[in-house]
C-alpha cells in the first residue's frame, strides 16, 4: 500500500514538473496544480490505516484503531491554500494575456525586453517608466497585438 | 511570571492587530492618504505590541500559550521566545518603513496598504508559530499576499516576473510542506518541541533527507546560490517599496526557517550537513559579489548583492555552536535593515538620500560605525572558532574578499547614481527623504550603540542551543 501511494506521488509530481517546464503558461498552471495535489497526496498517504471514523462515539470502542483526524485535517488544509494560489496564478496569466495577447512564456519574454530596451534609452531614471516616443517606432505587427496596459484598478 | 491571559494576549496580538486592520481596510480605497497612514498606525501598533512581547521574553523567558484554551498536546501551539521576536521586530519595522515610504510617494493600488497589512500578519504568525503546520498555514498567508505585492508595477510589463516569482516559491512551498508531511510522519507530531525530541531518536540516514528538503525549499525562499536564479527577475523594474519589502522582510522568513528547523529541530543533521552548507554560503558569496561588480542596472545590482549576502548567514549557519547562530541571526537583522535603506535610497533623488544611500553602503560593506560593521565582525568571530585551522583561514579570507567586493560594487551604484551631476531632475517628495534617512540613522545609532541588538541576537541563539528556556 504503501508502496503504491509513493508510486502515485511520485508520478503525479513528475507530471506535473513536466508541465511546469511549458513554454504555454496555462500548462505551467497545471503543473503547480498537480505539484501541490501531490503534496497532499503525500500528507494522506502519512495516515495510512485501515480505521473507523474518528468521530466520538467509537464504532469499536477502541481509540487506537480509529482513523488519523490530523492526517485529514492537513490534507483539507493544504487543498484549501492550493485552490487559493491556483485562482491566483490563473488571474495572473489572464493579466499577461490581457497585456500581451497570448500567453506563451517566450513570446512574452521577447516582447518585455524589446520594452526594456526601449525604455533603457530614455534618461537613467529607471523609475520614471513611461512608455517612450522610440517604442511607437517599433515593428507595427507586433506592435500591433500589445494593447494599452489595463487599467482596471 | 505573567499569567496564562497575558500571555494569551501577548502573543495573539502582533498577529490579530494586523489581520483584523487588513480586513477592514481591504474595503476602502486605499489610495487615499488617511487610510495609507491608519494602516501605518496598525503596523506601528503592531510593532508597540512585539516590544512589550519582546521585553517579556528577555526578562522571563519564552512565552506560549495555546490557541483557543486547548489542553497541552490538544491545542495549537504559539510560542514567542527570543528568535521569533527578533525577526519580527525588523520585519515589521522595514514593513512600516516601507510603507511609510510608499504613501509619500502615492500609493498607486487601492489594495496596497491591505496587503502590506497581510504581510504583515502573515509573518507575525510564523515567526510566532510553535507548530510546524501552523508554519506552514502562516507561511502561505504572508507568500500569497507578496505573490500579488510583486505586481504592484506602473505597466503591465514585467508581471511576468510577478508570475516567475509566483511559481518558483510555490515550489518552495511544497517541498517544504512534504518535508513537514515527512517530519510528521516519522515523528508522529506537529509540536515543534516534540518533534526536536523524537527527532533526535532516529536514525539520522532518513532524517536528513527531510532535513535536505527543508533546507532547499528555504534556501529558495531565502534566494541563495544555486537557486536564486528567480531573484534578479523579479528585483528588476520594481518599485523601491516593493523591493525593500521583498529582500528586507520577506527573506526573514527563509533566515528564521533554517534557523528555527535547522539548528533548532534538527541540530544532528545540520551539522552532518555542515560541510555542504558551508560551500553554498561560499558559492553565495562569491557568485553574488562577482556579479554585482560587474552589472549596471541598480536593482540588478542590489539583488545580486542580496544574493551574495545571505551567504554570510548561511556561513555563520554552517559553522554553527553559539557564535554561529548568534552571527547568523546578528547578520541576518543588519542585512534587512540595510537592504531596507538601500533599495529605498535607490528610487529617491535629492539632497538628503545620496547620505542616507552612503551610510546604507557603509553598512553593506561592513565600515563602522555603520551597523554592518556588527553583523561582519559576529561573522569574522564565527569564522575565527570553525573547528580546523584551515577551514578558519578560508572562511576568514573569504569574509574579507567578500567585504571588500561588496564595497566596491556599493560605491559603484553610488558613483552613478549620486556623484553625476543631475541638475534637471527634481528632488522627491521631502516625507519619503526623512523616512530613508530615518531608517539609516536608525543604522547608524545600532552601529554606535550595538549592545541592545547584540545581547538580543546572543539571547535568542541560546534559545536554539538550550541555553535559556
């Protein structure tokens, strides 16, 4: 049993570093969404026994033969902080592809330098980041797809 | 000895002060002024609370007290001794610092001050924390909310940094929390005190591998050699605030990580580990200086030196025993501080800033009467007593090396900065002048007057190796 639960784990986190490696964005977020199901999976299996429900009055009367309560409240724990950072992650990727229009991880890289570049022929002022008069030179295909920066504050 | 109720109060409120402000102001527009200075006056309160906490513990020894009444070994464990408080201490005050500085700026994002306040209650929490899965709930809170901090940009460019830095800490967040599933596993309880006890009864073969999984996922948090390669991405092109909370607070978290269950709950396998640990604090320190010197970019330069200097706490770490911790976590409180004053003097012009980024150099580089001049000779003395004369001459070479290069590369981002002449750019607001130079005279009066911070870092490195309850 035990056996098999670290052969799910295992395989279930290699999955998941696998779509972490992605150019797509969306697949990176799968892939921390199977990583951190992984963990979980890790947490369940530190509990595994065969038991009765936790819950007073014992079905067997005997407390050492009922399941582990703390193993299980762990895993809702975990599971709980997953869905929350997974829903962040993903409003992340919907504000780069607000900003670039696709979501692919290299594409965007080459956009936000060809921006950095631009900017870093303005004055050495690095904080004043306004969007300079060199960058509407730019290759208008591209230029094309990045929209203005949302202003949805 | 204060009763069960003090200390119930003692040690909720740093944690519930914030999180109960956070909540409400996440309702109003925080760009306005008096919301930006009302959640300055929570974090302030905040920070009253952790010194009457504080002044507590040095005089009677660590507080616990268990959440919500519980009988001992039922109940959740929150425990404040002096390594926690210490910790909490500088992070809140670069947090309030930080914020202070961001409202003379303007803030941009209605969420900001609420956010900073989650920060906040986040690392409270943890640093208060006496059970590991209550560690790793607070840890989660104070990551998430700086998650959503670091795409606190004027432009949409760079969130993918912002995305970057996400992922590769949630990484971090799970390796750490399978070690914490593993430690519970083979030890059958989450109390840090029962785990250090039941810990040292195993076989060390197995429980190293734990350890090796908890000290990567800080050492990840914390940005050191072989996995900083997210924190110059994520440095460059953000704000001073965000950048000096990043560095300034939020690498606490790896600091006091390693120490709490390094040297504290799993001392054997540290120093099985010590060797390697060592290495990596040189490979830090070296790589971290070398490509300082040899970068333009401000920010690019400030995250590598960041890099390089969380070497130093790992150095003092790996040599371990009483002058090590007492260095590592010495290191660790003057580091914050003067990343604090370094990256907030780096967004600022004006007359008073090129003193204040001057003095937060010094500090850097480890000339007195700066406060850096403390934190390098705790770790020179830490070097001095390894255990081989050899491995004492390294270390001691290398300190100095790594001193010399970060002095350089300071006063290389001062030269061109600060000493070119710049007439047609105007001087930023006076406020966020005064609070920068605050926060380097505040450098300046703990490199003069070092014994309060000294005796504090001693007391709470007896506190990891038994010295004092």
């Amino acid at each position: 049993m035990i056996l098999l639960a670290a052969l799910v784990v295992s395989i279930v986190f290699a999955a998941g570093t696998y779509l972490l490696l992605q150019r797509d964005l969306t697949r990176v977020v799968v892939g921390i969404i199977l990583i951190s199901n992984s963990s979980v999976l890790f947490i369940i299996a530190s509990g595994l026994m065969q038991g009765g429900a936790p819950i007073y009055p014992l079905a067997s009367g005997r407390p050492d033969v009922a399941s582990d309560p703390l193993v299980q409240a762990m895993a809702l724990t975990a599971l709980v902080i997953g869905f929350g950072v997974a829903a962040l992650l993903l409003a992340m990727i919907y504000r780069l592809y607000a900003a670039y229009g696709n979501v692919d991880a290299e594409e965007i890289a080459v956009a936000e330098m060809r921006e950095a570049e631009a900017l870093d022929q303005l004055d050495e002022s690095p904080e004043i980041e306004e969007i300079p008069a060199e960058e509407q030179d730019a290759d208008p295909d591209e230029r094309a797809t990045t929209v203005k920066p949302l202003r949805t504050r | 000895m204060t009763d069960s109720s003090t200390n119930h109060v003692l040690v909720v409120l740093p944690v519930a002060i914030p999180w109960v402000l956070a909540a409400v102001l996440a309702l109003l527009n925080g760009r306005r002024r008096w919301i930006g200075l009302l959640a300055a006056a929570g974090l302030g309160t905040c920070f009253a609370s952790l010194v009457w906490l504080a002044t507590s513990v040095l005089r009677e020894g660590t507080v616990t007290t268990i959440a919500g009444g519980w009988t001992e070994g039922a109940g959740i464990l929150l425990r404040a001794d002096a390594l926690g408080v210490i910790f909490a201490l500088v992070s809140v005050a670069v947090i309030l610092i930080a914020l202070l500085y961001e409202i003379s700026l303007g803030v941009r994002w209605r969420l900001f001050p609420a956010l900073l306040l989650l920060i906040t209650a986040g690392l409270n929490g943890l640093f208060l924390a006496g059970d590991a899965f209550n560690f790793y709930v607070f840890f989660e809170i104070a990551m998430t909310a700086s998650f959503i901090l670091t795409g606190y940009r004027e432009e949409d460019h760079q969130m993918r940094a912002a995305f970057i830095f996400a992922v590769v800490n949630l990484l971090g967040s799970v390796i750490f929390l399978a070690g914490i599933a593993a430690l519970y596993t083979i030890t059958g309880s989450l109390d840090m005190t029962v785990i250090t006890a039941r810990a040292q009864l195993l076989d060390p073969g197995g429980v190293i591998i734990i350890g090796a999984a908890i000290f990567a996922a800080f050492c990840l948090k914390l940005g050191l050699f072989p996995f900083h390669f997210w924190l110059p991405a994520v440095y460059v092109g953000s704000h001073a605030a965000v950048a000096a909370i990043l560095s300034g607070a939020l690498a606490n978290i790896g600091s006091y990580g390693l120490l709490r269950f390094g040297a504290g709950i799993l001392p054997r396998e540290l120093k099985l580990g010590s060797g390697a640990v060592l290495i990596l604090g040189t490979m830090s320190i070296v790589y971290g200086a070398l490509q300082a010197v040899s970068r333009r970019n401000t920010s690019e330069v400030l995250a590598y030196s960041a890099i390089g200097q969380v070497g130093y706490v790992i150095l003092a770490l790996g040599i371990g025993g009483p002058v090590g911790y007492t260095a590592a976590i010495l290191y660790s409180v003057v580091n914050a501080l003067n990343k604090g004053v370094l990256f907030l003097a780096a967004g600022l012009r004006g007359p008073l800033v090129s003193v204040a980024f001057a003095i937060g150099a010094f500090s850097v580089a480890g000339v007195p009467p700066a406060a850096g001049f403390l934190g390098k000779l705790a770790v020179f003395k830490a070097g001095i007593a390894a255990d081989t004369l050899a491995v004492s001459l390294a270390l001691v070479a290398l300190i100095f090396l790594g001193g010399a290069l970060s002095f350089l590369y300071s006063f290389q981002i001062y030269q061109r900065r600060f000493m070119a002449s710049n007439d047609k750019v105007e001087p930023s607001p006076l406020a966020a002048r005064i609070v920068v130079t605050g926060l380097a005279t505040l450098l300046l009066i703990v490199g003069i007057f070092p014994e309060p911070l000294v005796l504090f870092s001693e007391t709470a490195a007896g506190v990891l190796t038994g010295a004092r309850p």
